[in-house]
C-alpha cells in the first residue's frame, strides 16, 4: 500500500508528543568528526548536561521552527493580509532588543524597501543592520 | 547598544490578538512570531515565546479546542505553569503593585525566565508598575 504523504498536522502531532520523559530510541547519526568534537567541548563548557541532550534540543528546536514556519505560511495562505511586510517585522524586532532605531519607524521603513531590492531574500535583522548603517552615514 | 530578547511572553492582548484575524493587532502580533521565527537557527540568539497559564485561562486559550489549532501552530507558545511557590511571588507581586492577578503572574513569570525578557502587551502602565518590582532584565513592548 502506498504510503500517505505526511502533513502540517501529522508533524505537529508527533512534535506534540515530544516529552522529556517520553519514551526514548537509540539511533545513530553519521556526523562530521570536528561537529562531534565541538559538542563535547561546547557540552564541558557548560551548553547542556550531556552531548545527547544538546543533540535532541537543537534537533527540537529546528523541527518547532520548520512546523512554525510552515503554519505561519499556511495562515498566510488563507489570509493574505494578516502577512506582516518586512519593515514590520524590522520594527518589531527592534522593539524586542530594545533598540534605539525602533524610535525611527521611517527609517526601517526606507532601509526595509532598499534592502530587498539588493537582497531579496533579507531578513529583520539585515533591514536592522543597513538601517543603523543609513542613520551612521547621515550623522557623519 | 542593544541586547536582544531570549525570550518573549505573551499577555491576554497579544493571544487575543494571535488568535483572531479580525483582531486590529493581529499582523503586529505576528510580526513578533517572525522575529522569533526567523531567529531560529540563525546565528543569532534565539527567542523563546512563552505563555504564562494564567494568560492562557484569561484569553480563554484552551489548547485542545479545535478552534485553538492554528494559534498552537503559528505560535509555538510554550506553557509556564503555576506552582505553589510562584503563586506566593505573583501573591507579593500583586500586593506590591495592586495590579490584577494575571498581571502579577506575568511580572512572577518573568522573573524565573532567562533574559532579557520582552513582555508584549497592551497595558504597559500595569506592567510597567509591576516589573519594576522584579528582579530581572525586563522589558515592555507594546503591541
């Protein structure tokens, strides 16, 4: 029988189910050898309890992003006007750091539309960062 | 210079807000969920988006109602769950500041979460009074 292709919902189904103290598999990954070494010694440093719990929480934390990512667009999808432009989420990132270019709405807005004709693919952050750039060359 | 939020806790606004289209502030809100979206596996610092349960009550958020799927989904909201000791710091909190309870379980929230902390929220006068009882690295976004 031919297998069913998986779903949105099936991946938040099984994200749902993730518990620490769920049950548990053994498997084994192939990965590079300086990786594996940079996890012990991030782990020595203080990054998690163990390699493996860092492993399975950078390994969580990627398939959260990927499914969020995924319901975010499906949402945009259905509601085309609920996708916020990039000088939006530009602002709201600033206002999360507190930074100080959050009280300069217009100029996110202008770093925002001259930045994706340079970079299509731009993220906040790299509207923040030519932003702070527009606001250093005019104060110079 | 800036320091960017490890972590975002949602008030009842910004879940009303999440979770109603019709909602006036429903693409502001969202635009934070891309911030933290977009941070994710970046080489950035990530952000967390909690919920304090008491918010999740207030906004009437029950996760297992079908009509809550989409806002589970796009939010990734983690719960933060009342204990008896943190009842007691929302109880002081909440003697301290008068504010209500949600409030104060919000401010109590804050407090044990790794910081810097952004509260999005709409009533920044309460929050403000409140957080500045904490002993954290806090920060009020209005939404």
């Amino acid at each position: 029988m031919k297998r069913r292709p998986p779903t949105n919902q099936d991946l938040f189904a099984l994200l749902d189910e993730v518990d620490a103290d769920g049950p548990t598999v053994v498997s084994s990954v192939r990965q590079p050898a300086a990786l594996k070494e940079a996890l012990r010694l991030a782990v020595e440093l203080g990054l998690d309890a163990n390699a493996n719990d860092a492993t399975v929480q950078a390994v969580r934390d990627r398939l959260e992003a990927f499914a969020q990512r995924r319901a975010l667009d499906v949402h945009y999808a259905v509601h085309p006007g609920a996708r916020p432009s990039l000088a939006e989420v530009a602002q709201a990132a600033a206002e999360l750091d507190g930074d100080p270019l959050a009280g300069e709405p217009a100029l996110i807005r202008r770093a925002a539309k001259e930045i994706v004709s340079l970079r299509p693919g731009a993220s906040a952050d790299d509207v923040l960062v030519y932003a702070a750039g527009l606001r250093s060359r005019a104060s110079a | 210079m800036s320091t960017p939020a490890a972590t975002l806790v949602l008030d009842n606004e910004a879940v009303q807000a999440l979770a109603d289209v019709t909602h006036r502030k429903h693409r502001r809100a969202l635009a934070f969920l891309e911030v933290a979206n977009q941070r994710s596996g970046r080489r950035r610092p990530a952000i967390a988006v909690v919920v304090p349960v008491a918010v999740r009550i207030e906004a009437g958020w029950d996760r297992r109602a079908p009509a809550a799927a989409t806002l589970n989904r796009i939010s990734r909201a983690r719960d933060v769950a009342l204990t008896g000791g943190a009842a007691d710091r929302a109880a002081e909190l909440r003697a301290a500041s008068g504010v209500s309870v949600v409030d104060a379980t919000i401010a109590q929230v804050a407090e044990g979460l790794v910081g810097p902390v952004a509260i999005l929220t709409s009533d920044t006068g309460d929050m403000r009074r409140v957080a500045g009882l904490v002993e954290a690295d806090v920060r009020l976004v209005r939404l």
